[in-house]
C-alpha cells in the first residue's frame, strides 16, 4: 500500500429502515398514487432502492386542495411563535437522524458519505434552524409590520442536493406561513420521503407539507394549478424559461434559481496552495453537478502552467469511487442521462480542439462515472466554455489584465457565482463589484449559509434563497394605508428588490 | 407511606458552580403567607467582584462563538426549561401565591420569550447592521457587536419571567452577564441556573447572585470591568446614582422600568448592550 492507498471504509447502510415502495405524503398520511411506479436506483451501483410512485393531475389536484385546507384552517391561523416551534421541533429531528439522511442521500444520489454527512444533512438543519427563528419576527424582514403569506407554495426541486434544496425551499415557506406542495426530482425522491416522515414525528399539522414525486409532467402540473400561489423552482434554465412562460399574466410569485456557468479567477498574487484547494473543491464538489461550481478558470497568464500543472498533480490523489465510502472524494453521476450529457460536451470539446486530460483512475464496471477531467486550451467560443457542463469537468482559460479576466467572467448568459483569488483586498473587491453574479467568493468557494442570500442574475434565474430576501420571497406587504402597515418597529433597511430583468432568448439548453 | 422531601440548598451561580455567600450570610425567602420556603445565599461585595471576574473572563469564547452556535445553546436552554415546566410552577406558586394556572402561564412565556430571543442570534446584525454607500471606491459596512460584560439588576415582581426577558436579550449578541435576581423571589433565578448548568452554556456566560440588591448594585455600577449596566428592576434602589457611578467608565445603561410587563422583549434590548463597528476597505480603479 502507498500512502494514498486506504483500506476500503464504507459506511453502514444497516440503520436505513427503507420501504420497498413509497406513496405521495397528501394530508399528512402517504396515500397511494394514481400514476405508475418508478424505480430509484443507487447511481453507483445501478441497483433498485425501492419504488417511487407517479403522482397524476388528480393526485397533484389533491396535494393542492390538501395545502389550501391547511392553509385556511391551520397555518396561517397559527401565531409565528407556534410556527417557529414546529420548525425548530424538524431542525432537531433532522439533526438527531442526520446520520440516517446522509447514508440515504449517498446512496440514492451518488455523492462522497463525506459530503452528505458533513455538509448537505448539517445544512438541512441549519436552514429549518435559522428560519425558525423568522417565524415570529416577520415585522423584520424587510416588509414594513405585519406582511401576510402568500397562500400555497408549489415547489420543484433538482437532484443534485435533493435534501438540502428541500430545506432551502420548505424552511423559509413555512416560516413565512405559506403551505406548500413540494415535488422531488424523479431520480432522487428518497430523502424527501423520509423527510415526510420525520413531519409526521415532528407531529406538523396535516396539509401543510405535502409531496408528491413523479417526473417533469407532475411537476408541471403543479406549478400551473390555478389554486398555486407561489412557485419555487430549482432546476434547468430550460425549465425555469418555460416556467416563466407559462405564468406569465398570472399573480403567482416566482423564484427561479437556474443554471451558471461561473468563472473562479485567479490571479498571479493568489495564495496559490489555497486556491488549488479552492478551484478542486468549485468544480469537482458534488461530482461538479452544482449550478454554482467554477466551470470555467481563468489564470492569469503567467501563472497558467504552475496552476495546471498543480492541479494535475492534485486531481491525481482524487479518489473516485463508492459513495458510502468514508474516503471517496469523486462519488458516481446521479444518472445514465446525465453521464451521457457530460460525455456527450466533453466530446465536443476535443473535436473544438481543447486538450483534455484526466488522472488515471480505476472507475467501477457498473452505475456512472465520470473521471475528473481538465481542458486546457480552451477558447471562449468552444461549447465547453458556454454550455453549463454539470459534470466533474474544468475548462481552463487565461488573461492578462484584471479587465480582460471581468470581461471574460461576465461573458455568458448566467450569472449566478463567481470566485476571486487574489491577496489584495482592494482588487478583489473591485472585481467584485464588476461581476455580473449573484454570489461572488473571495479566496475561498462553495460556500453556503442560511444567513446568506443565494441566486443569481440574468438567466441564472430570479429571487433569492437565504437569509432575508429569502423570506420576503414568501411574504407580502400589508395593503397600503391599512393599519396593518404602520410601523409597529423601527424601520429597518430595505431589501433590494429581487427581481432582476431577464432576457427572453432562448439561446440554449442547460441542465441546472 | 409518605416521602419525607429533601430540600434543596439555594446557592450562587458564579463561573459555571454553585458556591455559597462568600459572606456566610444568608437571607429566608418567604411565601406571600409568610411561611418559610428556604434561605438564599446573600451576595456580597466579594461575589459580586467574583462574578464580574467569571464573566469577563467568559467574553470571548461565548461572542467568539458562531451565532449559529449561540442561538442552538439558547434554544437548548429553552428545551431543558420545558422539560422542568412543572419544578418552575410549583415553586412559582409557593413564591408568589398565585394559582398553577398563572404560574404555568409565566413559565410559558418565559419559554416562548427565551427562544424568540435565541432566534435573534443569527439575525440581528442583519437587521441592525448594513452597507454603506459611501461617496467613493470603499467597501464600508456596519456591523453590532457586543459591548462585554453586562450587569443587570432583574425585575423585582416576577420570579422567572422578569429574570428571563432581562437576562436572555443580553446574552444574544455575546455579552457576558452578571445578574441580581428579585430579592422577594430568589428561587426560581437559582432554579434556572440549574438549567444554564445542564444547557451547554459555557461556566462564566451568566452568573446570578441572590441577596440584597441594594447592598450589591453599587459594586456592579461602579466596577471598571463592567460595561453596561442594565437598571430594569431597580425602580425601588437609588437608581440615579447607580447610573451616576456608571458614568465613571461611561457604562451603557438601560432605566428602570415598571409594571408587570418590564422588560417586554424587543429587539432594542438586544442593541443596547451592541457597539457598532463600521469598517472601511479600500477599491482599487480597473
């Protein structure tokens, strides 16, 4: 064995207490579904977990019907002090059975035990925590005193972190005092159930969370029921483009959190270990399956060679493998189409004449893999360089002039994050305030918090998750002149509005 | 066959222990009968000093702690205080002579106040703090951060809930507290410091002192290692001295307030007791 040889160490999956077949949480109870079932399998091992159901129009009309019976007679009834406490009662049972949740997110995602145990379950109750606290100060956020909710949140959510997108989307709805109907992505239902389970532990009131599974169609169906009042999408630019369509002339209130194509800039005077570590964990984090990882890195020139040829040297200690592996730093791809999109870009990117490279590695014969890959060479013209790849690949490109590095930064549709890497505060904070991104880090990278708002600008969507815009995203303001809206606090600072205008070309397709 | 109960020792709560009056004195704390219910321990000058000591030296590992951190330890005290809801009634009601309704109704208030304080943790600096669009290529931002070391003499007609809604807003932002409990309803204080000790609540965050307080106040207002000072039940003291001594190191002070709802929970008492730091950094020109 050398030193970067471990014994195998994977993690028990002996605590999980699964169910061959799942039905829809409606009202409180999982119902039986009128759609077909669908199998969901571990990613990495190709075999079935157990069975999802589909949820049909009926099945969605139901769930609806169920949150606005609970919106009515129950939750929006409650003080936000009793709210609050449901909330705070889910962030502790989520954290008691934290272990639990991360060995199911694992297996049926495919991400590293590592990542799902110490960062998505820990962020899961961070967010049920913090918003919680939001419950019962709404005079603060952001709305003038007494906002009102909005009613029933229809929500969507991806498959890259299906727990956690759960919470980001849940937490701040029902603090706000909305009911919601939540539908999982297809491939990654399973943590949502359990989650179902755990409100049924946390003994929430019937309706008020309600989950349907199924594939695009219920999702669908869902965001344009008529009796939706708020509609929360995570997922595909593609998707949150036809979302956007079919709402408009509608009241409904939208947030959109779509794809990115994010640029790390690192210039010459980075504290360069850091920032190997860094421009590692922006893109090969969750299998670079994250729609803010730092795709495409741009090096300043005179330290390209030295930033690839560490990188290089870096990616070859990655270890891919097991998901439930304790030492597994690259897990499997959540799925055969998602393996076939990232394939069928990197293709193109040699046929563009990029120079592709990947570390030798011993990928498993069955369930998808993807061995981390770097392109050098890259032109800002080449598809790798604009189409969000969504898979454990980096494009790298190179600039001169911190000018030209925002230039290129800001060359693309999206706008969702961006990275810095420089030693000098005075420059990072320029650049920072020159990128077009919503989410801007500096000399560090995928960092994410309850506390601190996320999302993006042009077609990286609208809205924001976290922190106060996210809980105004969930609330409206008192009518105006009502005595509602006097000032029952000192005023706070304003919010920025949210919604950022957007361009309506449709110039590509994009997983998120 | 009847239980013969064992009757609990009332003590001091300083540095995370239960020491006794470095006094040796004591006083007997009565029911509205005028029955006896026990002796709490009679703080002096010296555990007075101690306190402040155990509290300074708490400071930076309790505001040095994430907010995140904080507000679960808060929050946890508001689970352990839950979990003894009935110990709190009973000896309310012995205190006070009010009927276990009112009582329970004091306690969960007391309870629902402490975790809407606990929230504040993580979310104060978002509403008191901001940007600032200076006129020229500066990052600036405001931000609160605690003051230290907080002294707060409690109001004097609750027993827990007036204790609570003065105590728990400093211990929001980081400060450190050294507390007087209500002289004529010591007991539950010293209960509840038996929940800070089983809360994960560092020894030193707060420390609680029974006794006279117009005999230890002074010591507090004018101790040069104190802060702020927070006079809310000192309504019946000499209160304008307390806050003359406290000018001496120019204290913050909070006045006394009156009536049963002294102390109601705002977020003001949260900021009292905050400085506002404002940071400049320079832009450079692309």
């Amino acid at each position: 064995m050398t030193f970067l040889e471990y014994a195998p160490a994977p993690e028990s999956t002996g605590l999980l207490n699964l169910k061959d077949s799942y039905g829809l949480f409606i009202d409180g109870e999982f119902v039986e579904a009128r759609g077909e079932s669908f199998a969901t399998i571990s990613p990495a091992t190709e075999k079935t977990i157990a069975l999802i159901s589909t949820a049909s129009d009926e099945d969605v009309d139901a769930a609806v019907a169920a949150a606005r019976r609970a919106y009515d007679s129950t939750w929006s009834r409650l003080s936000g002090r009793d709210r609050g406490k449901y909330l705070f009662r889910i962030a502790r049972l989520v954290q008691e059975r934290a272990r639990e949740l991360a060995v199911a997110e694992s297996l049926d995602n495919g991400k590293p035990i590592k990542e799902s145990r110490d960062f998505d379950i820990p962020t899961v109750a961070a967010w049920f925590f913090y918003y919680a606290g939001w419950a019962d100060k709404l005079d603060h956020a952001g709305l003038g005193a007494n906002p009102s909710s909005l009613g029933v949140a229809a929500q969507v959510i991806p498959w890259n972190f299906p727990l956690m997108m759960l919470a980001w989307k849940v937490a701040p709805a029902l603090a706000a005092g909305n009911t919601v109907v939540l539908k999982p992505a297809e491939t990654t239902s399973l943590t949502a159930l359990l989650f179902a389970e755990i409100l049924q532990q946390a003994d929430l009131p019937a309706g008020v969370v309600n989950i349907v599974t199924g594939a695009g169609a219920t999702g669908r169906t869902l965001v344009n029921h008529p009796d939706v009042n708020k509609v929360a999408f995570t997922g595909s630019t593609a998707v949150g483009r036809e979302i956007a369509r079919s709402l408009a002339g509608t009241s409904k209130k939208i947030t959109l959190e779509l794809g990115g194509k994010a640029a790390n800039i690192v210039f010459d005077d980075a504290p360069i270990d850091q920032a190997i570590e860094g421009i590692v964990n922006g893109i090969f984090f969750n299998q670079g399956q994250v729609c803010c990882a730092g795709s495409r890195l741009l090096v300043q020139e005179n330290i390209h060679d030295e930033v690839v040829a560490r990188l290089k040297e870096r990616l070859s200690t990655l270890r891919v493998g097991d998901p439930l592996d304790k030492n597994t730093d690259v897990g499997a791809i959540n799925s055969a189409a998602q393996l076939a999109r990232v394939t069928e870009l990197t293709a193109a990117g040699e046929a563009e004449g990029a120079v592709r490279w990947s570390p030798s590695c011993d990928l498993p014969s069955e369930g998808f893999w993807f061995a981390p890959t770097i392109f050098t060479n890259v032109q800002a013209s080449h598809r790798i360089a604009r189409d969000e790849i969504f898979g454990p690949v980096l494009s790298v490109l190179s600039f001169r002039t911190p000018a030209e590095a925002i230039a290129k930064a800001n060359n693309t549709p999206y706008g969702l994050s961006a990275g810095i890497w420089s030693d000098k505060g005075s420059r990072v904070l320029a650049v920072a305030d020159k990128l077009r991104a919503g989410v801007v880090w500096a000399n560090t990278f995928n960092k994410f918090d309850p506390a601190s708002p996320f999302g993006g600008y042009k077609e990286s969507g609208y809205g924001r998750e976290g922190g106060r815009p996210g809980l105004a995203a969930y609330l409206k303001p008192a009518p105006l002149g009502s005595s509602a809206a006097a000032p029952a606090t000192p005023a706070a600072p304003a919010t920025p509005a949210v919604t950022a205008p957007r361009s309506t070309s449709a110039r590509k397709k994009a997983a998120k | 066959m009847s239980h013969l109960a064992v009757q609990k020792t009332y003590k001091l709560y300083i540095g995370g222990a239960f020491p006794r009056s470095e006094s040796g004195y004591t006083t007997e704390v009565l029911s509205a009968s005028g029955t006896f219910l026990a002796n709490a321990a009679k703080a002096s000058r010296k555990d007075a000093r101690d306190a402040v000591v155990a509290a300074r030296s708490a400071v930076s590992k309790w505001s040095g702690a994430t907010a995140y951190n904080r507000g679960q330890v808060l929050y946890r005290i508001a689970e352990v205080l839950e979990g003894r809801r009935a110990q709190f009634v009973a000896e309310i009601v012995a205190s006070e002579n009010v009927s276990a309704a009112a009582a329970g109704t004091q306690v969960d208030e007391a309870i629902d106040r402490w975790v809407w304080y606990a929230g504040w943790c993580d979310k104060y600096t978002q509403v008191s703090g901001n940007a600032n669009p200076v006129a020229g290529p500066y990052f600036n931002i405001s931000v609160p951060e605690p003051t230290g070391v907080v002294a707060v003499v409690a109001p004097q007609d609750s027993s827990l809930l007036g204790f609570v809604s003065a105590l728990a807003p400093a211990l929001v932002s980081g400060n450190t507290v050294v507390i007087l409990a209500s002289e004529r309803f010591p007991l539950s204080a010293i209960s509840f410091a038996e929940v800070l000790a089983t809360s994960d609540v560092p020894g030193g965050v707060v420390n609680i002192l029974t006794g006279s307080a117009r005999d230890v106040a002074p010591w507090l207002a004018s101790h040069a290692d104190v802060n702020a000072l927070d006079l809310v039940g000192a309504n019946a003291l000499d209160w304008i001295s307390l806050e003359i001594a406290a000018a001496d190191t120019l204290k913050r002070v909070l006045p006394p307030e009156s009536g049963s709802d002294a102390a109601a929970p705002a977020l003001a008492r949260i900021q009292a007791f905050t400085e506002t730091k404002t940071v400049w950094h320079t832009k450079s020109l692309i």
